[in-house]
C-alpha cells in the first residue's frame, strides 16, 4: 500500500463538516477571545481595591 494512502487512513480517512458543527467551533472560538478581552488582570485588581473611593459632591444639597 502507498504510504501516502496509509497516512491518510490512519489520520481519518475523509472528514466531512457538518456546518452546524463548524458554527458551534467558530462561536466557541468567539466567545474565548471576547473571555480574553474582558479579563480583568490581577494587577488591575488590586489597584481597585486599594485606590481609595472617590466621593461625589451632591450639588442638590449643598450649602449656599
């Protein structure tokens, strides 16, 4: 048997895709790099948490 035939035997032989699957792949793939984006690093953390809170002047109530 040719080497090339049994390479592609044992790696699977023809793959189809069902589209569905390739949409499921593709929002899955989607969905981890907006994860990436919205990560919030340890660093940044623990600037907020050690920033002191800001506090907003009420104009409403102020004295005049």
């Amino acid at each position: 048997m040719e080497q090339n035939i049994a390479a592609w035997m044992i790696a699977g032989g023809p793959r189809i895709e069902i589209p569905s699957i390739e949409r499921n792949r593709a929002n899955l793939r989607a969905f981890r790099e907006r994860q990436r984006e919205d990560h919030v690093g340890l660093i940044d953390r623990l600037r907020g948490i050690v920033r002191p809170a800001t506090t907003e002047v009420d104009l409403v109530c102020c004295v005049a």
